[in-house]
C-alpha cells in the first residue's frame, strides 16, 4: 500500500490539497488536507500533507546555490521546530511556580532532560533540535554554579510544597532512599562505597526522597554513599517541618528505617509514623496465633499486637498490624523458590557464594539451610506494620493502605533514575552533584504533573508530542510557519496538560 499528496482545481477555483492511498492500482482511500486560495496557503497545506504522510518526520528539500534542484519559485522548508511538546511541558513548569527561579537556562536544562536525558552539554543539541533557543554552553555552566550559589533548589521545594498543599494540609509524607553511583573508582568524602541494592563496588551517594500519598515530589536530601539508611529520617523531616511548619504529619517509611532509637526521635520529634516491620520479628509478635491456629490465615486477614521496643527509659509499647495476602503468598514463594535453586548450586559447587540466603556452612560441606527455608515458607504471605498511631485515629486496614502508597516513592525513584537518566553521574564537586539533583528533581516534579493530568507515562506523552514540528516554508522571499496536523489523540494530552486534565 502506497500513499501520495496530490492537488487539483476545485469548482470554485481554488486548489484541494489531499492525500490519496493506493494498494497497487486500486485507489482505497482519499483525505482532504485542505483548499487553497493563494501561493501561501497551498505552500501550508502541501506542508501539512508532508507532515501527516510522514508521520511528523520532515523531508527536507536540498538546494544548491543555484536552486538547482527544485522548480523556480517552489515552497523550500528552511526549518522545523518540536514546539507543541516544548510548550506543553513549560505550561506545566511555570504551573508549578517554578518561573520564580527566574533563569531561563535552568528551565531549559529542566525541561531538556525530560525530553530527551542527556549530559548538561549535550542538553544543547536536544533544544536545538527541538527548535527552542539555545543557550551558550558558557551560560549552561555559568547556570550549574547558580544553582547552588542562589540556593535554586530552595525556590523549587517551596513550590512544590505549595502546589501538594493547594487543597489542603499534607496528611501524609513518604519516604524512601536511593543510591546514584559514579563512573569512577575514586572515593572521597561524599563519594563513598557503600550498601548498594545491586551490589555495586562504585562510589556512590545515598539520596533521600520525600513525597506526597501521589508520589509528587517534596523535598530532596543528599548524603554520603555510605550513610545509613536510619540516619537520614530525622534531619529530612526535622528540616522538612521547620522550613514549611508543617503539623501532624504521618510518615510512611519502609523496614530499613525500623530501630528503636528511629522511632523514639520520631515520636519525642511530634510525629506520628507507619514503618513496614521486619518478618523476623512476626514469630515472636504472633505467637499466639501461630500456637492456638498455626499459619493458617484468611485472604486479607489482618491481626493486631503489640511489641515492646527499647530499653530502660526509652521503652515503648508500639502497636503492630500484621496482614496475610494470598498474592502475597505466592510473591514470597515464587521469590524463595529461586532462592532455594541458588543456595542448591552454591551447595553443589556450580554456582559461587554472593551474599545468598539459604546457605549454611558446616565443618565438612557447604549444604542448603532446610529448617531456614522452611521458617520462610511458614511466614509466607505476611506482611507487617510499626505505628504510633492509635486505632481509634486509624484501623489496621487503614495503616495498611497508607503503607502501600510507599510504592509512589519508589515509582519516582524509578523514574528519575530510568526516564530522567539521573545516573551515572559525572560530577566530582559537591556543588555541582547537588546542582544535578536539583535539576533532576525539578524534572521529576515536572513529569509527576504530567502524568497526573494525563494518565499517561511521561515516555508516553513524549512519544505521542514530540514527532509533531510545526514547519518554516520560503516561498517567494516570504516566510511562513506551518503548524503540525494534529491527531486526536495528541490534542488530547495538550488539552489535559493545558487544563489540569484528569
């Protein structure tokens, strides 16, 4: 099947724009584009037709100094612009109220990276493809050291903090943490080795996120790769409220974040907390239930108890909410399954020992820990949840679904570090890796947005906005501009980005 632009005479004179589709010799489908009355406007819609028959990929004409090449006086296209996908996300920017940074090269390296993440100077060819001004790679420079000298960030985090509280007091803030690790093998003191998820050796820094129940970002902390995850809670929220007065506030926090000392400061701080326990700790807090029923347990089940945490003075009765999930039961026993098979080839000598579970040395073999996996299989499908919260404010079903929202922060994380390519990074200063996060978490506020008015990922939206280029024709000394065709569903994704959308 084959298409082509055609133009002929109308009744009335003027010339009809169409582009006519053919399998072999049969005509099997014709759309008008348009009719025009003049020069200029036939120029526009044959530009329109181009861009439909080409899926928004321009064919440029090419023209030698003579104009050899192309009919005397024929419509040239001198350039293309991606300006709808540019103006739909900087809608969104100044939504935010991040207008108040005030400099226009720190928009253009925010929004840049959304589109297509890059390095910074790279960033200047995406804007010039894209058809935007381009600033000077001196300016781009000059623009990463007034990020942190003019403290951008600050600016950035009170607008967000305005935009999640718009309707209202935040009732709940989550937080979790990540690594971002460097392309090098040279520590110093912020670029450290140290606990990595994917056992990376590379010096890294551990970044804290905190979020709203939607995952829209709040704030964000920086601290040395080998910080501990517990030791990061309390100088994020204590700065957190300080700086917006921010009261009764719940944090959700994940296990790595469960010690004693954590949640005294939290509580003699005045904040109410849910905090995923430990399973280790479900055999001692549901004794009762394990020794009158086993473990056995209806899907959805949700049990109450209390643990004693802390000594001496610091001691606290904490309330605990345990729920079994048939789904998660079988998430826990597809994951155990796997790692029974690597304990058996550590076992067997085919597979070498990486910090796997399961395995058990003795004085003669290296064997597979039996009574280990099956402890595990036995506490398969629980899940459990640390509060200071009393179950008149909040039921167990209720801390549990707060819980759940942590997976926001962990979307963020995902996209920041996937969608927005914030690493590997390549900074070696301090400031300038704390101007990368600023510039990255401006992009992530900016992506969240989107994905709220639309519905739709932010990869999503960009594949669906940035093949339109709107064009600019020469024709007869004159210059026009002529807008993309665009299709329903990316008029769509303008109008939500444009009002709000969902």
């Amino acid at each position: 099947m084959g298409s082509f632009v055609r133009r002929g005479k109308t009744a009335s004179g003027a010339i009809a724009v169409q582009i006519v589709h053919k399998r072999g010799r049969r005509v099997v489908g014709i759309e008008h584009v348009g009719s025009a009355h003049d020069e200029g406007q036939l120029a526009l819609l044959l530009e329109a037709a181009r861009v439909r028959l080409n899926a928004g990929q321009q064919e440029l004409p090419l023209e030698s100094a003579s104009g050899a090449g192309r009919p005397a006086g024929a419509p040239v296209v001198t350039g293309t612009a991606s300006l709808l996908v540019w103006e739909a996300l900087a809608s969104v920017y100044s939504f935010l109220g991040f207008e108040r940074v005030g400099d226009d090269a720190f928009r253009s390296l925010v929004l840049g990276r959304i589109i297509e993440p890059t390095s910074k100077v790279d960033t200047l060819r995406v804007l010039a493809e894209l058809g935007v001004p381009v600033p000077s790679r001196s300016t781009v420079t000059r623009c990463v050291k007034r990020v942190t000298e003019r403290d951008y960030r600050a600016r950035i985090v009170d607008a967000c903090y305005a935009h999640a509280t718009r309707t209202g007091a935040l009732a709940l803030v989550l937080y979790d943490l990540t690594t971002l690790h460097f392309e090098t093998d040279q520590e110093d003191s912020l670029r450290k080795v140290g606990m990595s998820k994917e056992r990376r050796v590379d010096p890294q820094v551990t970044v804290g996120l905190l979020t709203d129940a939607t995952g829209f970002p709040l704030d964000v902390h920086l601290f040395e790769g080998n910080k501990a995850e517990t030791k990061t809670l309390i100088p994020v929220l204590s700065a957190f409220r300080a700086r917006h007065g921010a009261e009764d506030i719940v944090v959700v926090a994940d296990a790595g974040m469960l010690s004693a000392a954590n949640l005294l400061a939290l509580e003699d701080a005045g904040f109410e907390f849910i905090v995923g326990s430990r399973i280790s700790k479900a055999p001692y807090d549901l004794a009762e239930q394990f020794e009158t029923r086993g473990n056995h347990f209806a899907d959805g089940q949700t049990i109450e108890t209390t643990r004693t945490m802390g000594r001496g003075a610091d001691k606290r009765d904490r309330r605990v909410v345990y729920q079994w999930s048939f789904k998660r039961y079988q998430h826990d026993n597809r994951a155990i399954n796997k790692m029974v098979e690597r304990a058996e080839k550590v076992a067997d000598g085919s597979r070498p020992l990486k910090k796997d579970r399961f395995v058990k040395f003795t004085d003669t073999a290296t064997v597979v820990d039996w009574s280990l996996v099956e402890r595990a299989r036995y506490l398969a499908g629980l899940k459990g949840f640390v509060t200071n919260i009393p179950e008149a404010t909040m039921t167990g079903a209720q801390v549990i679904a707060a819980y759940h929202d942590l997976y926001q922060v962990e979307r963020s994380f995902r996209m920041a570090k996937s969608d927005l390519a914030a690493r590997p990074m390549y900074h070696r200063a301090r400031p300038s890796i704390e101007a990368h996060l600023t510039i990255v978490f401006a992009a992530l506020a900016v992506s969240r947005e989107a994905q709220t008015r639309t519905g739709l990922s932010i990869k999503k939206i960009l594949q669906i906005l940035r093949p339109l280029r709107s064009a600019t024709i020469a024709l007869n000394g004159q210059e026009v501009t002529a807008p993309p065709l665009i299709p329903d569903d990316a008029q769509q994704v303008i109008d939500d980005l444009a009002r709000g959308g969902h």
